[in-house]
C-alpha cells in the first residue's frame, strides 16, 4: 500500500510540473529526473534476494547432485523471477516516449557554433532523466536473461537425466536369479505392510478407534459395494429411459447421463478408501497405496465407459463409431476392457514398489509379466481397430484401388504404431530395459483413453451444433464449425499427449512463456496479447464498418437522387476505407511500431512491385471504376466480345451475366485500358435497325409505307424521333431496306427485333411482295460433249483430258 501511494504521489508531482513547463521549464527537469529515478528504482529493493536464489541455483547446476523434485522447485522459483523482469521492461514506457520526444524536439548539438546555453542545459537535463529512467529497464533486461539462461540450464539437466533414465539396463526378467529376489522382496513388502496394521491393533487406543468407527467403516464399505456393482447399471437404465422421451438433442442428453457410470464408480472406490482408513490401522506405507488406489482405479471404469460409446459390443443400423467391423467390436470393447484392469493392477503394484523401495532389477521383474500382458492386449487391438476392405472382390474381377479416407489413413497409423510398441516394449522388458517399457509401451496404453476421449468430445460438439442449428445430422457434419471446434479439441489435448509421452510440465510452462514473450520483427516485438488486443479492434471496426454500410444501402442513400451505380460505388468505397481505418487503429492499438516494420514492408512492396503486378494493376482499376464510374450495376455493356449485364464490380475484377444466364469474370484492367461498348450509360433509350430485302420490280413506295407502319405501331418505338425506313441500295439479289427507330429501353431491342420481323412477314404476304431468297443458275457450254463423252467412255489407264467445260 505504502508502494502504491508513493507512485500516485508520483504521479500526481508529474502531473503538475508537466502543468508548470512552460512557466519554469530550466528548473523543472532535474527535479524530474531524479524523482521518476528514485521511484522507479525501488521496484529493485529485491535484488538480495534474487542474488541469493542465483547463488543457490548456480550451486545446485555445479553440483549436479539435487533430485529432480528439488531442481523442478528451483526452476519453478526462478521461472516466477523471470516473469517479474518482463514485467518490469516497460516500467516507465510512457514517461521515456515523453522525454524521447522532447529530446528529439531539442535536436542534436550543433558541431560548430555556438548554442543558447539554455537549451544545451535542457538537452543536458532531458539526456540525464533518459538515463535515469531507461536504467530499471535495462537492470530488468539483464536480470531477465540470467534468470532465462538458469532456467535452460536446470532443462537440459532434466532432460540428460531423462534419457540416461531411458537406457538404464537391469537384469533381465528371464533369468530364475531375478525371480529369486522379486519373491525376497515381495515378501519383505507384505511383511512390513503387515506389520504396520499389526503394530497398530496392538496399540490400545488405535484397536479402541477402530472398533468405535466399525460402523462407519461398514457403512463405507457397503455403499462402495453398491455403487462398484450397480452404479453403472443405474445409470445405464436411466439414460436409455430418458433418451427414449427426448426427440431433440438426444446426444448431448445420453452423453451427459452416461458421465454417471463413470461418477457413481468413482464414488464407490472414494468409500472404500475412506472406509478403510476410517479404521485408522494404516500406516504411511498403506496410506500411500491408499492414496493411489482412486486414482489407478479410474483405468477400468473409464475403460468401460469409452467402449460403451465407441466398440459397442452388439451391432447397430448406426454406422459404427470407428468404423470397425461389427465381427470386430465385440473382441475390441473385451481386451480394452481388460487393458483396464491391467492398468490398474500394474498402478498398484508400481506404489506398492515404490512405498517399499523396490531394487530396479525388482521392479524389471515384476513388471514383466504385466508388460506381457499389456503388449498383447496392444497388439490384438491394433489388428481390430486397423482397417480392412468392407467388400471383397469377386472370383475373376479385379480389385479397384481408391483413394482412402483420412479416417481410414488414421486408423492405420494408429493400429500400426500399436503393433510396434507393443513388440517393441515386450523386448525391451524382456532385456532389462524397464524404464524403456514405462517410457514406450504404459503410455501407449494411455494414449488410446486420450484418443477415445477426443472422439466422443468431438460427438458431443456435432450433437450439441445439431442442437443450437437444429439442423440434420448430414448438414452438420458438412458444416464448417464442427471441424473447427474438433480441431480446436485437438489442440487442447496435445499437451496432454506431451506429458503423456515423457515430457514435463516445466517444459509446458517453457513454452507458454516464450509464447507469451512473443517474437520480434526488427525492433518491433509482437506478443498475444498484441494480436488479441488487434483482433478485437478490428472486429469492433469492421463491425462498425458492416452496419454504417448497411444504413447506407438501406436508409440514406435511397432518399438520394444518385443512380444505383453511384450508391454501390459509395457504399463500396465506405467499405474499404473503413477496413483500412480499422487495422491502422487495431496495429496502433496494439502498440505495434509501425516504423519497425518498414524494412519488412519494403521487402513486400518489392515483392509485390515484382510478383504481383497484374493483382495491383486491377486492384488499382477497380479504385478507378468505382470512382469515375464509366460502368455501373445493372449496366449492359460489351468487352472482350462478351455481352451482358454488370452484377458486381469489386476491387480485383468485375462479374458480368451474360445473356445465356452465365457469369463472366472480367480483370478490372480491361475494363480501364480497354474498348468497352456501354448500352445502357446514362438511360436506357437505343436504336434498333431492321435490315429487310424485297425482290426486284417490287413497288419500293409501297414498301416504305409498310414498313413505316410497322415500326410505328411497335409500343416500345418512341415517336419523337420517329422512326426511318432507309434504301440502303440495289443487292445481289434484293432491294435492301432498314428501319431504324429509337427504342424506349434498349434492353428489349432483340424482342422488338423478332416482333417486326413476324409483323413485316405477315403484312408482306398480305401485300403480296416477296422477301427473295439467293438463287443460283449453272450454264454448261457443251452439254452434247459430254453426253457423247458418257456413252462412249472406255476404261484407260491415262485420265481423261479437260475439255474446258
């Protein structure tokens, strides 16, 4: 408390000779400096103890002969030091970008010349505070290296002693030596358990407290009885009646029920421990088996409960959850099953060795037949869960090979990897390496309670989006959320896969904190909490920036007289300006530096300039159009000989509906360099033209007034200008005509097209004028040539001469 009034009277100080500079600036600075040095230095009234623990963790690193237990509480110790001093590095930030930019408005000192003494003096003064207040920062710097230099120091001892633990050698379990003294020491560890309840029933006053708690003791020990027994039943029975009354989210209602026969069990192995040490006959030894017996015990009944889900023992019009054979499901649900309670029996015996110091070559023994077990039941469950072909193929068909789901490709390195490690570590165990077998084959085994629980975690997210959406099972497992809630799952639970596989949690907290301390770019560090601190400014403006352009489009622009191109280019450009304002406000927000980026943005810019050329190009094309607006929304328009009507223009291309109902995507650097045919710029009022042909010798006055009437009776046709009917002149076969009249839209001009040319038919065969056709006459000059030529040609082996016919 007295710290944290001392630095609001700093503040307050601060406060008011910033309020009094430009009154008494020469004498206000030193002050300053001296008070925010003062202050900021005792935050470092600590240094004897961090000198200390330096002392005791250099000793230890030298030595080489603490325990692990006692090197993780050093590391530990000095990991919480650590994150101190990067605490401590922005002390003072804002007071030094304050004093650095009022050292950068005084400039340098001039080389040559002379300079008002004042302002040397404030330089001399502001350089000083600087000093003084960059001073902690730079003493929480250095200290934060040498407690990072500690703490890797301490990791890698850790992690030698981990891997000479790995290829420690005992006397191999096959040898009848070892058995020998396994049967010696089993002995001596049933004797001193033994002895310690004896010793206690012969103390007076422990026999007289466990016979007052006999009836506690057997109330315990029944409700354990009936929960171990019936409690998964119960729960069983009461999940399938009330799933049977619920239509919607079954599955999340059947998935939270069944935690029951994993809660009742749990409860009834709690009462049997608090049952048996409610007779207080238990020494430290059986106390510490005590204390692992819940623990281990969860392995079968979680075994029990994750077949259940996922290998049910009877076959289903459901496709199985695995994708395992329905033949093969029953043998998987046993020897997972049975895995259960080998794990169990081998957590047991691994506290009952390590409450009576078992010898390593003990311990290589006992657990050799357990590692036997173990790797078989491995074994048989990767060759039921690895996959198969569900169809064989016929007598003389040959076998299509197709490519095989990731499912499938999973289930395969899964199966194998379990039929590796489970010979693997049987020989390992076999030779002596026991360690090995804990370190290879145990968490193999666990591996697969994490990989059972992944799967029904990532059911239970599809069943509760069915729920939230209410939509199909088939829809939902398509959907985008499910997989990334599962790979989100995935992520969550390699740490615990991390652990399981050897790895300490120091080494967890390692990573988290160079997460946390993030990564630099130039003189620019970049930490999570920067990209959180991005992300939601620029969720917040583009929000905002999604809801001024919806009150655009729908509330303001409307009551304008802009023409809908006009609206769609204003809304379009409120867009990009306000995403562009919200990552400038998110990276300032953010505390990113900008100028310590621009080494990295030049580097684009090159690359960009370079690679990207035709990207810009457009993007600076699409700027240009919604700008000039040379085409608009709704537009007809023609380019590139592709005709349609503009629906979209954004800033890389520009989309248009052809006639045929198909999109064309156009780069916006066509539409800016090159022709473009614009019908409908401005209004929508065209020409339509009407080419039309009659025969020679037709009376061309009676033409004209036909073809006046017709283009004058179309409704579409403006009268003002009216129509014209043209001789455009004497044909190759006809007399050729065109009408040429203003249409009042022209996007209807291929209608009013097809219906002049039915009206101009049917008025002509009134009139009787032909619409003449190309004909063609063929004249021969000496037709009896070649009659007398065809009857009397003879077969000759030289071809016949030309005649010049």
């Amino acid at each position: 408390m007295q710290s944290l009034l001392t630095r609001l009277a700093l503040a307050v100080w601060v406060a008011l000779c910033c309020a009094s500079g430009a009154v008494a600036q020469d004498n206000s600075a030193p002050e300053d400096a001296v008070t925010e040095a003062d202050v900021s230095l005792v935050l470092f009234e600590d240094e004897e103890a961090w000198t200390a623990l330096v002392n005791r963790a250099v000793s230890a690193i030298t030595a080489g002969r603490a325990s692990n237990d006692a090197l993780s509480d050093l590391r530990a110790e000095v990991v919480e030091w650590r994150s101190r001093f990067q605490d401590r590095q922005s002390l003072n930030a804002s007071r030094i970008e304050t004093v650095e930019s009022q050292l950068a408005a005084l400039g340098e000192a001039p080389a040559e010349g002379d300079e008002d003494p004042r302002v040397a003096a404030r330089r001399a003064a502001t350089e000083a505070q600087l000093e003084e207040l960059r001073a902690p920062v730079l003493l929480a710097q250095s200290a934060f290296n040498q407690a990072d230099g500690l703490i890797r120091e301490i990791d890698l001892i850790l992690r030698d002693r981990q891997a000479n633990r790995f290829t420690e050698r005992a006397t191999s379990p096959l040898f009848p030596s070892a058995w020998i003294e396994v049967a010696d020491e089993v002995a001596d560890g049933v004797q001193d358990l033994r002895l310690e309840v004896s010793g206690a029933w012969s103390n007076t006053v422990r026999r007289s407290v466990a016979v007052d708690a006999l009836p506690q003791t057997i109330l315990y020990f029944v409700a354990a009885l009936v929960l171990l027994l019936r409690g998964r039943f119960w729960m069983a029975r009461l999940g399938q009646v009330i799933t049977a009354r619920t239509n919607r989210g079954r599955g999340v209602v059947a998935f939270l029920l069944s935690l029951g026969q994993v809660v009742l069990p749990f409860l009834g192995l709690l009462a049997f421990t608090f049952g048996l040490r409610s007779t207080g006959l238990t020494g430290p030894r059986g106390d510490q088996i005590l204390e692992a017996l819940p623990f281990f015990g969860l392995y079968p009944i979680l075994a029990h409960w994750l077949a259940g889900w996922l290998l049910p023992k009877e076959p289903s019009e459901a496709p199985h959850p695995l994708g395992i054979a329905d033949h093969a499901s029953p043998k998987a649900h046993r020897s997972f099953v049975t895995l259960g309670y080998v794990l169990f029996v081998v957590g047991l015996l691994n506290s009952f060795m390590r409450s009576t110091a078992f010898e390593p070559e003990t311990e290589a023994a006992v657990y050799f037949l357990p590692a036997i077990i173990v790797s078989y039941l491995l074994y048989r469950l990767g060759r039921l869960v690895r996959p198969r072909d569900e169809t064989a193929p016929a007598d003389g068909e040959a076998e299509v090979a197709g490519p095989r789901s990731f499912k499938a490709v999973l289930r395969a390195l899964i199966a194998r990897g379990l039929m590796v490690i489970a010979v693997g570590g049987l020989v390992f165990a076999a030779v002596g390496y026991v360690n090995a077998f804990e370190l290879i084959t145990l968490p193999a085994a666990y591996t697969l309670y994490v990989l059972g629980a992944l799967v029904l975690l990532q059911r239970l997210s599809l069943d509760f989006y069915i729920l939230l959406t209410a939509q199909e099972e088939d829809s939902a497992q398509a959907a985008l959320a499910p997989v990334l809630i599962a790979f989100l799952l995935m992520l969550l639970l390699v740490p615990v896969l991390a652990l399981i596989w050897g790895a300490q949690w120091t080494d967890l907290t390692e990573l988290w904190a160079q997460f946390r301390e993030g990564f630099a770019i130039g003189e620019t560090r970049i930490s999570p909490s920067n990209f959180l601190f991005f992300a939601l400014v620029f969720v917040a403006g583009y929000t905002i920036t999604r809801l001024l352009q919806g009150a655009l489009r729908t509330t303001v622009l409307p009551r304008t007289k802009l023409d809908v191109g006009g609206q769609n280019a204003i809304v379009a450009g409120t867009g990009y300006v306000g995403i562009f304002l919200s990552a400038l406000i998110a990276i300032t927000t953010a505390g990113i530096n900008l100028t310590g980026l621009a080494v990295v943005a030049g580097a684009l810019s090159v690359g960009i300039g370079f690679g990207l050329q035709n990207i810009v190009s457009n993007f600076v094309s699409g700027i240009i159009l919604l700008i000039e607006r040379p085409i608009s929304q709704g537009d007809w328009i023609e380019v590139n000989g592709q005709m349609g009507y503009v629906r979209d223009i954004s800033v890389r291309s520009t989309r248009i509906e052809t006639f045929d109902r198909t999109d064309v995507i156009v780069p916006n650097a066509d539409l800016v360099s090159g022709q473009v045919t614009n019908w409908t710029r401005g209004n929508n009022v065209g020409r339509v033209i009407v080419p039309v042909g009659v025969a020679y010798g037709t009376d061309t006055e009676k033409v004209r007034t036909i073809l006046q009437e017709v283009a004058e009776a179309h409704p579409m046709v403006l009268l003002n200008p009216g129509p014209n009917v043209l001789f455009r002149g004497f044909g190759a076969d006809s007399l050729d005509f065109e009408i040429r009249a203003i249409l009042r839209d022209v996007n209807w001009v291929m209608v009013v097209h097809s219906d002049m040319n039915f009206e101009i038919d049917k008025k002509f065969r009134e009139a009787g004028i032909e619409i003449p056709f190309a004909q063609r006459d063929i004249w021969l000059r000496n037709p009896e040539a070649l009659k007398g030529a065809g009857d009397s040609a003879q077969p000759t082996d030289t071809p016949p001469e030309d005649d010049g016919a």
